[in-house]
C-alpha cells in the first residue's frame, strides 16, 4: 500500500518535471533565436557598426538661466564664445601648424605649445583646448586659413555675459570651473569636468535653479571623428530664469554716486524685505572671471586695499556709531530707564566715575528729550539712558532688532556682526565689564560692530511698525517657458520688541533729524515728502596692524566711517536705505546725501541740481 | 562513518565534467574581457581571483557530498533561522557597497548572506513541500507557511537594497511552488493578486532609477546616453560576431571598453563578439544540458525531499541564465545578474558551486528513499 502510494507520488512527480522540461526547452529556443536574430541577420549591419566603432556619446550642455531685475531687465545672459582647439591626430607637423597659428592670431607660440603638454599623452583624438574665448578677429582670420592650419577647429561654447560689467557684481557673482573634490562629492551628479558652477552671489545661491540639465546625443562618427549621423538625441534642460528684487536704475546710481569711493548702499523694501539696492564698493567685472581670471588681474583684486572680492554690504564689519542710537532708545524706553519726559541736561560732556565722556558737540545741546537728542543726535543723553538700561538689556534689544546674528540673505559668508555682553567679554577677555564701557556702546562705539545690510533690516522694521524681513534678494524663478518653477514669499524672521508708542517716539526723532531745524540731515530735506534717517561717524580707533600705507594712505585710513540709514517717505514708507562711506568722515556730509539722491531717485522727484552740504556733524 | 560503495558506482561524473567545462570555458571568457586592452604584466588580477575562487568552489562542492541529503530536511530550521539571523546582521553591521548594504565581514573574509539565503529558501521550501505534496494540489491554508519563510528574506534583502536578488528569491520560490502544484482556485487569485501588487510596488516600492531601468527597457529610446546606450553596445557586439566570430582577444567593442560591465553581468556579449554564433549556441546547449540533468536529477531521485530540492536548485541556476541572457541580448530590463559560471564574482560562484555540491549529492543517492 505504502509502496503503492509511492509510485504513484513518483509517477505525478516525474510528470511534473516533463512539463518543467518542456518550459525550459521553449526558452532556450527563443534565446537562440534571439541569438540569430542579433548575430546573422542583424550581423552584417552591427558588425559596421563596431568595425568603424563608430557610435559615440556627445554631451550638450544645457543654457544656464537668465538673470533679470524686479522690471524684467535682462542682467545676465549667454553669448557664444569661440574656443580654439586643436585634434593632434589630424594635425600633421604639430610644432609648425602651432608656429604658423601662433603667428596669425598673436598669441605666444610657447603658450600654445604648453596646452598641448599639459593635456598628455593619450589625447590622440580628443580635441585639446589651445585658448579658449577667442576674438572676433582671431575666429575671422582662423576661418579664412582654415586649410593652412590642419587640426585646428572651433568650437562654440555657451558663455555667460554679464550685460552691465561691474553693476552688481556682488550681487550678482560669478562663474568658476567645477573642481575634481567637488566632482567627487557626489552633491553634482550632473556635472562634468570642465563644467562652471555659481561661486559667487547668486550665481552660487541659486546654482540648483539656474544650472539646467545637460542632455546628449548618441552619434555615428567615421574615422576622423566627424559626425556622419545622429542616431538619437536627449535634448538639454535649460536652467530657470531667476527675477531678482533687485532696482537696476537705482543701483546704478548708487553705484555711480559710490563710485571711487569704498563703502557699501543696501536698500529695502520695508514693506517684505525685497532688496532694491546692493553695492558694495570698488567693485569687480564678473566679465574676468569667464574661463578663469588672469593670474595679473587676480593679483590686482587682491591688492587693493578697498578689498574689491568682499561684499561690505553683508561681510563688512563697522561700528554703527550714532545710527545705534535708535536702538538705545528703543531698549530704554521699553526698559523703563527713560520715558517721553525724562530729560537730561547737555554741557557737551559728561561726568562718569571721575571721567569726562565728552559730546561730539563739545558746547552742547542743552536740556534733551530722547526725541531731541535722537534728532540733534546728542551723545550725552544716550550715554545716561544707556548707562540706566545696562549692558546685557542693551544686548537683548539689539539682537531682538536682527543684529548680531546674520539677516539670513540668500548669499554666502554673511557676516553676523558682534553684539557684546558682559558674558561675552568675560569669555572673550577673561576681563569683567566695565560699565563705562556701556556708554561707549550706548552710542554705537566700542566693541559693536554690525552689516549695512543689518542696519537696512533695522531701519526698514523701524519703518514698518516693527517687522524684520528676512531680506529677500529673488521673488521669482521661472523656467525657459515663461512659467513659475518657485515663488520666492517675502519671510518675517523677527519682530522690534518694543510698543508702538516706543516705536513712535523714535520714528518721530528720526523724522526731526532730517525735518527738524537742528537735524543732523537736514541738508537732505525736500519740499516734496518728509523723510526719516540717522546719522552717524564711526571713529577709527586704530588702523589694523601689518598693512602696509603709504603717508597718503596713512592719513586717509585714520579719518572715521561716515553712516546714514533713512526711510522714506515718512507716513508710508516705501524704501529703506543703509549707507556707509569708508572713511568718509561725517555720516551728515558724506553718506547722508547719497541716500538723500536715492530716495529722490526712486520715488520720481529727482532734480537735476543738487542742495549744498551742511555743516558736518555727528 | 560506514563508506557506502554504492555512493561511489552512482556518482554522476557527467554533471561534474559539465559543471568544470563550462567553468573552464567560462575562465576562457573572462580572460578576453580582462586582458584584451590590459597594459600590466602577468595575469590580471581579477583573472587570478576567480581562479582562486573556482578552486575554492569546487572544494565547497566536494565537501557538499561527503552528507546524506536527507540532512538537510531535518536540518532546515536551523540552517534557515542562521542565514535569517546573518541578513539581520547586516542590517546593523553590514558593510556598504555601491549604495547598498549587503556584506558581513568575519575576519576578513566577507560573505554576502543574501547568496546563502537562496540556497537555505530552496531547502525549507523543499522541506515543507515534501510532507504536504498531493496531486490535487496546495491550498490556501498550506500555502501560508511557505509564504512567511519566503516573505522574510525577500523583505530584508530588498531593504538592502538589492531588489536583483529579491527577485531571484522570488522567482524560485514560485518555481518551486508551481512546480508541486497548487489548486487552480489558489493559481487564479493568486496570479490575480500579483497583478494588483504590480502597481504598488510600482508607485510606492522601487526607486527612482530602478523605474527608469524598466522604462528604458520597454522604450530604449527613452535613456540613450545612460542604460539605453550599455544595452545599444552590448547588442552591437553580439551582433557583430556574426557567424564565427572576431576570433580569440580580438574583439573591439570589448577592448575598446565600449562595454559596460563586461567581466560581470556583460560577459556573454564578449564571448558572443569573439565566438560568434558558434560559440553562443555551443554555451547555450552546455546550459540546456546542465538544467535538463538537475531536471533528470528530480525525475530520477526516489525521495520526495530531494526531488523538489533538486527542482529548486536547477531553477535557481535557470532563472540567472535566463534573466542574464535575456538582459545582455536587450529582452529584459538591465538588472544586476551574472552568468553562472562564467561571470566573474566569488558570491556568484561560491553559490553555484554549493548548489551543484547538492546536486550531485542528491544524484548519487538518488536510489535512497524517505
């Protein structure tokens, strides 16, 4: 029975196996089909295929994005740049076509040769780069001798172009080479050698956007690597447009009116933080760095002592002065230390612990108000509501208000600023403070030191009621179509703590800075609208150690930072400004006017004569 | 331990031969996918290590013989629950290699327990199979078992991520499964049921490039720089070693490098370049002949046990020759799967070798009963 049951499971089994047989023959039939499919009627034509081993990829690479400003203005574009390469398979006599080459175009023959050398051995039939960005010129008389110069061919080459050389240029950024770390990392899986990527401004910031996507072609090439035909195609992705918030015209007059000056403008939109104005002085042309600067030129950027490769609008670092004091009084008045009638009587200086911190007004301003003393910009006043608010109270506000911390800016290296507390400096010094230390700070000199871009922020919260945007240098990304990839929204990253009533009083003291009849601005007064601001002269204390001056220099880098943040117009504020003038000695006379232009600038009322300076004041 | 003559009388040294000469043909191969356009002196390395490799293997499938099979079913749990407790392993300690994790290393020498997985699924899949076979069929109810054993593994390998070998799992478990028959009502909603999973696993289970690998494969066009562009230059190479071949070391689109991969999952491509039509079908009828023997081994063997885990076996070397040839020749998606034998990579032939130990081992005792 057993037994019987057996064979019969043997039986069912074995029938199994037939049926599992008989699968596996059909798909070894079909596979060998396969094979004479591929090997004997497709054989003559693949056997073509790989004798002239011939299919080839060959990347496109995709157009970069667009850079416009808040009109629709195109800032930066693409044009085609013509690279000289050279095939040394097809070259003949390599050392007497380069002779000859070098002769036509005027480059040094040893330059020429030196490509050569560097792309080694094995580049047999890759074309070697002899220069790229030729001129017209070059390209002209190139073509004309083509049959003299065998080997030798152009390639075209999307470049970028930067339409206004040096507007911007910060801002803006430029292009470098991706270098091999960068390749290797793995965060640019689609990038090759050779490729450029953002270092700078935006162009690094928005690289993600703007860079697109590299497409191919699949091609059939004979034996001199000439293209007989495409087989298949992957178009390249262009990258997306980027709309900045940026106001070219009033940039370029910012820049004009910073020109051989060093010194930096910010201006904002206080109504969402959109960056209207951006420079930062002397500039650069971003145009240099296409196909990498010139070692001269490098040298040249890195030399100046204006520091032309920083962005001073987010990376320089400057005693706010007397623009502090909008922050002084914010943090007394919230703290109770002072109120709207507490006064204190100005003889031009004042007695603390046995010293005398003198007012810049050394006859003084008399009887004082925090509005007065904000508006004649009185530092006695400041140094009593400072000294009765305290240092750490005074640190509090000040980072409440976006300083000492970074804005948070789409753009690289921000600058934090120094916003100092007694548990800084004992951590910093291993020294306890000293509380005439906190007059100093009261009226923005000491150990603070913040952006212009932070003082815009400020400013422009100052003129909203009291919101800190976070400064917003794009609003739209759009792809090659014309549609929205990303809207950009304005973001608040903090509010001024302080009441309305607060705020109101020291709105009041900015206006009579500018309205009022002993303003420290009131040089800058139109008929037209009323305009708020603060001046302010930064001293500098000493000149940093290890630069070298000449006696010109010497006495250039001893005279004070000249500082003036406003808004305007008054009532219903639609532009925010920071200004600070290297050097420039007073915030009224030197800086205060720039901004006085701007605003007039960009609210339409700008006439062709200017007013006469004022007397300089702090 | 008493030496049983009979063991000896029915080894199957056909198997054996057939295994060593594809091997050999196999290394014949590899040493043209990695010398040809090769500058160093000596033997490239690659080439040293799978000799290495192969020598180690058949020492594996020699010692695979030297126990009764039937072991093996008594055995099952516990060599099931090790491999189990060895892919949990390297969850938390695995090394990473090429974006997944998928090695355990024992003091220098690393294994890769997804490959032991298969041959441990085969015998418990083999062993539950055995006690419940009926001509009627499985039910759902028997089935359940079977499905959790196969369920686990599948699930850790494919975490790894190795959806290749998950696949494989899965495959030879349905073989095996399809081979002791199930009740049509259970085939139909079974076969239903997958065609639901499909669009799930689709939307929710596989990742970016693993979709743009099918998507190439149902539309070349659609990847013809990347995937697209390894499958164009495989299909060229195979089609232009026509009849005969480009001879010996001669190929161009393998020593030019034109081809992706070409000592591992591509090496049929060069031997088809350097062989010809000739040479492909000759190694197509030594496959045909190696599963047509571990299928007589199946039919032949009087132990239920050991006739579904020679059927097991010989599925599992099917499904990598079919998936392998498929891919290569542009019928199937680009997976990651090596020829057996001939490909180059010790998991791959370590594995194999195991598996052919066991076939062996079943043939010689074909003549024992439960």
């Amino acid at each position: 029975m057993v037994e019987l049951q057996r064979n019969k499971e043997r039986d069912w089994m074995k029938q199994r196996v037939m049926v599992a047989s008989l699968c596996v023959l059909i798909v070894f039939i079909m596979l060998f089909l396969r094979l004479v499919y591929l090997q004997l009627i497709k054989g003559e034509e693949y056997r073509r295929l790989s004798e002239t081993n011939c299919v080839r990829l060959k990347s496109i690479k995709p157009s970069r994005g667009l850079i416009f400003d808040r009109y629709g203005e195109l800032l930066v574009d693409n044009r085609p740049a013509f690279d000289l390469v050279i095939v040394l398979e097809d070259a003949g006599s390599v050392p007497d076509t380069i002779s000859f080459l070098s002769s036509l175009i005027d480059e040094p023959y040893v330059d020429l040769m030196e490509q050569i050398q560097k792309a080694g051995v094995g580049a047999v039939y890759k074309p070697i780069i002899l220069k790229k960005d030729i001129s017209r010129d070059q390209l002209a008389i190139v073509e004309a001798h083509k049959f003299d110069l065998p080997g030798i061919y152009v390639e075209i080459e999307p470049t970028r172009h930067y339409i206004h050389p040096k507007t911007a240029a910060h801002l803006l950024g430029y292009l470098g080479e991706v270098n091999k770390k960068e390749l290797e990392s793995g965060h640019f899986p689609l990038l090759r050698a050779g490729d450029q990527i953002g270092r700078y401004g935006v162009e690094k910031s928005f690289e993600s956007y703007l860079q697109g996507r590299r497409g191919g072609r699949q091609v059939e090439v004979d034996v001199n690597g000439r293209v007989v035909q495409v087989l298949k195609t992957v178009e390249p992705e262009p990258g997306n447009d980027l709309h900045l918030t940026l106001d070219l015209p009033l940039q370029q007059l910012a820049e004009d009116l910073l020109d051989g000056r060093d010194g930096s403008v910010v201006a904002l939109d206080p109504s969402n933080g959109d960056v209207l104005v951006m420079v930062s002085s002397p500039a650069f042309d971003q145009n240099d760095f296409i196909g990498g600067i010139s070692n001269n030129k490098w040298r040249a950027l890195m030399e100046n002592p204006g520091r032309p490769m920083s962005n001073k609008a987010i990376q320089g670092e400057y005693p706010p002065a007397s623009t502090y004091k909008m922050l002084t009084a914010i943090a007394a008045l919230e703290e109770k230390a002072i109120d709207i009638d507490t006064t204190f009587f100005c003889p031009g200086f004042y007695t603390f612990r046995g010293r005398k911190y003198h007012c810049w007004s050394k006859y003084g301003h008399g009887r004082m108000n925090v509005v007065k003393a904000l508006a004649q910009s009185c530092d006695v006043f400041f140094y009593q509501a400072g000294e009765k608010t305290g240092v750490d109270a005074l640190a509090q506000y000040a980072r409440g208000c976006g300083l000492g911390r970074p804005t948070g800016i789409d753009l690289d290296h921000e600058r934090q600023g120094l916003i100092p507390t007694s548990a800084w400096k004992r951590e910093r010094f291993n020294e306890a403070w000293y509380p005439g230390e906190t007059l100093s700070i009261s009226i923005g000199q000491g150990f603070n030191l913040v952006t212009p871009l932070q003082m815009a922020v400020f400013t422009a919260a100052v003129a909203n009621g009291g919101t800190l945007f976070r400064p917003r240098v794009a609003s739209t990304i759009k792809d090659v179509h014309g549609q929205v990839v990303a809207e950009l929204e304005p973001e608040i990253i903090g509010g001024i703590p302080a009441g309305k009533h607060t705020l109101d009083l020291v709105k009041k003291g900015m206006v009579d800075v500018i309205q009022g009849d002993r303003g420290t601005a009131r040089s800058i007064r139109i008929k037209q609208i009323q305009m708020a601001g603060k001046t302010g002269t930064a001293q500098v204390f000493s000149r940093k150690t290890g630069e070298k001056f000449n006696s010109e220099n010497q006495v250039r880098t001893l005279q004070d930072h000249a500082w003036f943040v406003c808004y305007a117009p008054a009532q219903n504020p639609v532009i925010a400004l920071s200004v600070i003038i290297e050097h420039g000695e007073h915030g009224s006379s030197a800086a205060a006017p720039v901004a006085g232009t701007l605003v007039k600038k960009y609210l339409g009322l700008l006439e062709p004569e200017q007013p006469a300076d004022a007397p300089p004041e702090g | 331990m008493m030496f049983d003559r009979r063991l000896l009388e029915h080894f199957d040294w056909g198997l054996l031969l057939l295994v060593l000469f594809i091997s050999g043909c196999g290394l014949i191969v590899l040493y043209s996918a990695v010398m040809a356009g090769w500058q160093g002196n000596g033997l490239h390395s690659l080439f040293e290590r799978q000799l290495i490799w192969i020598g180690a293997g058949t020492v594996v499938m020699t010692g695979v013989l030297f126990f009764d099979f039937r072991h093996l079913n008594k055995l099952n749990l516990v060599i099931y629950g090790v491999c189990a407790g060895l892919l949990i392993g390297v969850l938390f300690f695995g090394q990473s290699g090429g974006g997944s994790q998928r090695w355990l290393s024992f003091g220098g020498i690393s294994v890769q327990p997804s490959e032991l997985m298969k041959i441990a699924l085969i015998i418990s899949l083999a062993s539950i199979y055995a006690a419940r076979v009926s001509p009627e069929g499985l039910s759902f109810r028997q089935l359940i078992k079977p499905a959790v054993i196969c369920m686990i593994p599948v699930g850790l390998i494919v975490n790894q991520p190795d959806l290749g070998t998950g696949l494989m799992l899965l495959l030879i478990a349905g073989s095996i499964t399809l081979f002791v028959k199930v009740e049509k009502k259970v085939f139909l909603i079974l076969a239903g049921l997958s065609g639901c999973i499909v669009p799930v696993v689709w939307f929710f289970g596989l990742k970016a490039y693993q979709k743009a690998r099918i998507l190439t494969f149902l539309d070349p066009d659609r990847d013809p720089l990347g995937t697209g562009y390894h499958i164009i230059q495989s299909k060229i190479a195979i089609g232009s070693g026509m009849i005969t071949g480009k001879g010996f070391l001669q190929g161009t689109q393998n020593a030019l490098a034109f081809l992706p991969e070409q000592h591992t999952d591509f090496i049929l491509s060069v031997l088809a370049e350097e062989w010809g039509l000739v040479g492909s079908a000759v190694l197509l009828v030594l496959y045909f002949l190696l599963i047509s023997w571990g299928l007589n081994i199946a039919y032949n063997c009087r132990n239920l046990f050991g006739s579904i885990l020679a059927f097991g076996i010989t599925s599992m070397i099917f499904w990598q020759i079919f998936i392998n040839i498929g891919m290569v020749m542009g019928l199937m998606p680009v997976v990651g799967m090596p020829l057996p034998l001939v490909s180059y990579g010790g998991s791959s032939v370590i594995t194999n070798m195991v598996g052919f130990g066991i076939l062996l081992n079943i043939s010689m005792r074909r003549f024992y009963t439960s």
